[in-house]
C-alpha cells in the first residue's frame, strides 16, 4: 500500500474509532447491500412463466407466459383502487380490471388480488384451465 493511503486508512482509523478493515458507511459495500435487499423484494416474474405464482408489486410489471394459455405476454400495472392485467399474443389481447379482494381471468390465467394500496398490489396467478 503506497504511504499516503496507508496515512489516510490510519489517520481515518483514528477519526472514526472504526477498525481499519471496517466497511465505511456510504461506500460501495453499502450500495451492493441496498441493492441485495432491492434484489431480494423484486419479484420473481419468471416463476409466474406457468400461470402459478405469488406476486408482492410495488411497480407495473411486463413478463413472458406460456403460449397454452393462448397468450405470450400478461402487463400488470395498479392504482390504489385497482389492477389491470393485460395478456397479449399474437392477434389476441384480453384484459380484466380487478379490485382489492377480487378474481378474474386473462385468457385461462387466474388473479386474486390479495391486497391493494397505492404503492404496493399482492396478486396471486393460478392457472383456470
């Protein structure tokens, strides 16, 4: 380690009273912690590929489905009072506008909506057919 920054680690030590291999706060290890918690509370779309899944939304969503359901595409996005899913293929678009407690389907994909605010949608997809 070059003497100025071995000078700075210490003099650094010494304002701080962190040990020197303490992470400093606002450094690159706490971005990568913000962004594991961020990774971990976005949702999993790609298991949601065969109509089953559980889904905690804090913003709209675009995934990929299985073609059986006749439907390549489901778009989900929600206000406080209510959820649009829209599946889409080719030829083919079908929509449902859900409210909090309510079911529907796109085109054999199953949405209970769980719970519903303004900034968070809990779906649950289940396959109707």
């Amino acid at each position: 380690m070059p003497l100025m920054i071995a000078a700075s680690v210490l003099l650094a030590t010494a304002l701080t009273g962190l040990p020197a291999s303490a992470p400093v706060p606002g450094t690159a290890v706490g971005a990568a912690t913000s962004a594991a918690r961020a990774a971990a509370s976005a949702p999993n779309l790609r298991a949601c590929h065969d109509g089953r899944c559980n889904l905690t939304l804090r913003k709209p969503v675009s995934f990929r489905v299985s073609s059986r359901f006749g439907i390549t595409r489901l778009a989900i996005s929600f206000t406080g009072h209510s959820v649009r899913v829209k599946g889409t293929g080719p030829g083919v678009t079908s929509q449902a506008l859900l409210g909090e407690g309510t079911t529907g389907s796109v085109n054999g994909i199953g949405v209970r909506v769980l719970s519903l605010s303004s900034g968070k949608a809990v779906l649950r997809l289940t396959p109707v057919r």
